[in-house]
C-alpha cells in the first residue's frame, strides 16, 4: 500500500477550487473597499458603525479559507502524518466563530441602543459643492456596498455545495449577513428621516438574531467536524449519503461476508478504516484488499486514506442508545 | 421581516408626501419656529462672552441672533459651564449650546455636533518691520498665559512668555487667533500653531433642526466669522 499520498482534487472539481480561490480575493478587495467607503461617509453617526466593523470582520472567513488553501494539499510526512486536511476544518471553525461573534455584537449593540434610547443624528454633508442630507449619502453607501455581497454569497454557495467546502460555506452565510445588515442599516437611516429614531436598532437587532442563529448553526457543525462527527453535508442539515453507500457497496462484494465502516471529515475529505470480514476459503486475500482499496477510492472522490483491514469477526457492542 | 418592509415603505411614503425631511425625532424645529429658542452659553471670548448682569455677547451670540430672527423666534440664554449644558441639550432641556465648541470636543456621546462651520487657525505673528526666521527654537514668544498653545510654542522650542493678555504691542512675535491679525497689524508667519474646526451643538436625534441648524451656518463665510469675531474682540 502507497502511504503519505498526495490528495489532489478531480479535474472538474480542480477548476471549481481554482474559481472558489478567486472569488474568495474579489470579496477580500470588496471587503477593503467597503471599509474605506464607510470609513469616509461614517461621520458620527453610530448607525453605521455595525456595518463598518461587520464589513472588517468580514475579511476572516475569506483569509481563512486562503490560508487553508496554501496547507490543504501538502504532501503527509513524518511530522503530520494525516496530512494537512485538518487546516479547512480549522478555517471553518474561524469562519464560523467570526460569524456567532459578529451577530452577537450587532445584537447587543442595537440592545444597548434602543436601551439608552440613544437618537442617531444624522445632518448635513456636503459634497462636490452640493449640500444634503448626509443619510441619502449613507444609504447609496449601503445599497453600493449590498450588490457585490448578494453576488459572491450566491456564487460561493454553489461551489461549496459541489466542493464540499464548508469553509465557503462559512464565508457564503457571512456575505448573506454582510447584505442583511446592510438592508437593515438603509431602513434605519430612512427611519432617523422619518423621525422614527427606534427603527435602527430594532432592524439592527432582528437581522443580528439571524446572523447569530447562523453562527451558532455553523459553529456546532465545525465544533462537531472537529469530534470526527460523522460526515455531514456542508450546510450541516444533516448527514452526508456517502458513507452508508460505501458500506453497502463493500458488503456487495461477493467475497465478504461482513464489513464495518467508520468515516471522519477532514476538510474535503473522507478518512477512516474499513473493517473487512472475508467468507471462509477466500483466496488470494492481499490482491482482494488491494482491489477493494481502489474500488473505496474510485467510489467518490471524497474517500481518501482508508485503512482496510481483514478480521475473523465484527462484534459491536453497543450497550446503550448513543448514536 | 414584513415590518421592516413597512417602516421603509412608510418612511418613503412621508418623503413623497412631501413632509420637511429629515424629521426630528422630537419636535425642536416645530417648537423654535414661531417660538423660544433657548441657548445654552458657555463663555470662550471673542466667540461667547457672558456680562456680569447675565447679558451675553460675542461673535457666535450674534451668529444665534441671526438665527433666531431668521426662525421668528425669542431667545432665551442659558449661561453655564458645558459640563453644565451638555446634560440638559441631551434632555432637550436645551435647542442649542454654542461657545467656540471645536469638531473634537469629547462630547459626541450625549449631543449632536453640527457639521464644523468655519476653521479658525492660531499663529505666530509679528509687528511689521521685524523679521523672524520661520523657525522658532530659541526665539521668545508671546502667549496667552494657561492655553494650549503654551504647550505648542514650548514643543517647537520657543522661548514662552506667558502674557495675561495679548496686545499687540509686546514689540515681540506673539500667538494670535488669524482674526486679530488686521486688527493688531501684525503679519503671520508661514506655519500655524492649530486650526480649530468650528461647531454648535445640538440635541441628538432631533434632525430636521440639526439640519437647520446646519444649513444656517454653512451659509457663513470665513471673512464674516473673522468680521464678528474682530468685533468680538473689539468690544469692550
């Protein structure tokens, strides 16, 4: 058996990565340009404030994901011997935790707000010689800033699914709060105009809940990615079809009489040890193994590094109700 | 989600009706129009001076006189210290604070500062006929006892006098707001001291007079703020 393998992605899903990879540096230079822009319009209204300090925090799940990129594909040694699969599920759990982080700040920002009963001001801004309401200002910002993040949120979502890449995922959930709280910050300001001083950090608060229900969801499935929870698909609604399928298959196979299979995500990949229990008088043991290696690997592009090994019985002993 | 919708959509609703836009969270535009404008002073000569008798003068009453001719409406002036006004002009116990406020007073977490009107810079100026090398290390200088600019001329090296008052006729170069300048006679030298962007102070949230406000005095010119507060100074 070849150990410390190489991974490489298939060709069609080597393009997707290498597309994933570009988006990922368009939302970071998005990103940079967001926060000179606000920067600039900020003034000293605290309505806007979230969404500067979310747009920031919006660089980490991107960098997270480049940085996993630069480690995921390095060769096992001696040092790592499983290879650097793990630096995606780390990226996603940075990805993740920025997200939870920034819908709690949002939510206890608004609370504090509508709590203080603090009034945004919002006056006058002179531009090009021309004079006006600082709040149309803030809102052509907002609305500028909304487009490009609805356009990579909705892309990176695609490839994540046909990638399997959580990290993306991640990311893909931060550009949906990017967007909503932006929205939320454009019917705040047209609120302050109305004279409704309330409607900032009441929109604020309910679109900090969602993005906070979302880094909460996320978390927990890059919390669990890293106990080598089963494999789980990558919005982490619920487990992932292939293992059951790669069991099936095996037990299919005309020599063996019984198998067993356990399967952990490491980023991309699937790893893990197939338990084999050949039917009595099987001959040429080792060529079937080698076969059954290939056939795992061949079965998805997702299965790598499987240890199989041959065994006279399968005992499991569950003596209660965990799953 | 559907509210939110709403309150966009009524918001936008009011602006095509045609109402003053933006509004105040309360009622301060409605209130002063027609009506009392109530200001809170706090002294900082040429730009507020509060007489003994409680009559206020300087450059910015006369700005808030101006104002509140151009609403119809009375004055009533509240002297005081800021730390005094600010609280009440949070509570709207106050429309307007005004007394030389600079852009980058600690204040933005209670009031509302108006976008910065005017910008006024402090130099080193000379009497005609004296010449001074554009650095001032060594060189004495007359300075306003007690101000920051004690701190600035003594960071460039100069050699501080500290005046109780600064008249002009030190026969000596000595720091002055730009607007003494003609005044005195003096000439400035290359650099400034500071600049100070100027502000008024208005409550929070209360945006269609902030805008007011605002618009009023985006109106000024430099040589106007300079004329008034020349006068300012001027007065006895």
């Amino acid at each position: 058996m070849r150990v410390y393998g190489r991974f490489e992605l298939p060709p069609d899903k080597a393009v997707l990565h290498r597309k994933a990879v570009r988006l990922e540096w368009w939302t970071i230079a998005f990103f940079a340009a967001g926060v000179a822009l606000l920067a600039v319009t900020l003034g000293q209204s605290q309505a806007m404030k979230a969404a500067w300090i979310e747009d920031m925090l919006g660089v980490v799940p991107p960098a997270a994901f480049l940085v996993a990129d630069r480690y995921r594909n390095r060769r096992p040694n001696d040092r790592y011997p499983y290879g650097y699969h793990r630096s995606v599920s780390i990226a996603f759990l940075a990805g993740s935790v920025t997200v939870l982080g920034l819908g709690g700040y949002v939510v206890t920002d608004s609370l504090l707000r509508l709590i203080t009963r603090e009034r945004p001001p919002i006056g006058l801004v002179e531009v090009f010689g021309y004079r006006f309401w600082l709040g149309w200002l803030m809102i052509a910002v907002m609305l500028a800033t909304m487009v490009p993040a609805i356009l990579l949120g909705r892309a990176k979502v695609r490839l994540a699914r046909q990638l399997h890449d959580k990290v993306l995922f991640a990311d893909a959930e931060m550009n949906r709060a990017d967007w909503l709280t932006a929205g939320a910050a454009v019917l705040g300001v047209l609120g302050i105009g109305a004279g409704l001083w309330w409607t900032d950090a009441v929109a604020a608060l309910v679109i900090g809940g969602d993005i906070m229900r979302d880094g909460i969801r996320t978390t927990r499935s890059a919390v669990a990615d890293l106990m080598d929870e089963r494999p789980s698909v990558v919005d982490g609604s619920g487990p992932h079809r292939l293992p059951d399928e790669l069991l099936a298959a095996v037990r299919d196979q005309e020599w063996v009489a019984d198998a067993w299979l356990r399967l952990r995500e490491e980023g991309h990949v699937f790893i893990g040890e197939l338990l084999v229990v050949p039917r009595p008088d099987t001959d040429r043991l080792l060529d079937r193994l080698a076969t059954l290696e290939k056939f795992a690997r061949d079965f998805n592009w997702k299965v790598h590094d499987l240890v199989i090994a041959p065994v006279d019985r399968i005992e499991v002993d569950r003596d209660d109700d965990a799953r | 989600m559907r509210w939110l919708v709403a309150a966009g959509a009524a918001a936008l609703l009011s602006f095509a009706g045609g109402c003053t836009w933006p509004q105040d969270a309360g009622t301060t535009l409605d209130d002063v129009r027609g009506g009392v404008l109530r200001v809170g002073v706090s002294e900082d000569p040429p730009w507020t001076h509060v007489a003994d008798d409680g009559t206020p003068t300087g450059a910015e009453v006369r700005l808030a006189q101006r104002l509140a001719q151009r609403l119809g409406a009375r004055i009533q002036w509240c002297p005081g210290s800021e730390s005094a006004l600010m609280p009440a002009l949070k509570d709207r116990v106050l429309d307007l604070v005004v007394g030389g406020l600079d852009a980058a007073a600690p204040w933005t977490a209670e009031v509302s500062l108006t976008r910065p009107y005017v910008t006024m810079r402090t130099v080193v100026a000379v009497p005609p006929g004296t010449t001074v090398p554009d650095d001032l290390s060594g060189v004495r200088v007359g300075v306003r006892a007690g101000t920051a600019e004690v701190a600035a001329l003594a960071r460039e090296g100069a050699q501080v006098v500290a005046l109780p008052e600064v008249t002009g006729r030190e026969r000596m170069p000595v720091v002055v707001g730009e607007w003494r300048l003609q005044e005195l006679g003096l000439t400035p030298l290359a650099h400034d001291l500071s600049r100070h962007d100027h502000v008024w102070a208005v409550p929070p949230g209360e945006n269609a007079w902030q805008v007011e406000v605002e618009r009023f005095l985006l109106e000024l010119s430099h040589p106007e703020v300079t004329r008034l507060l020349a006068e300012a100074e001027a007065a006895p």
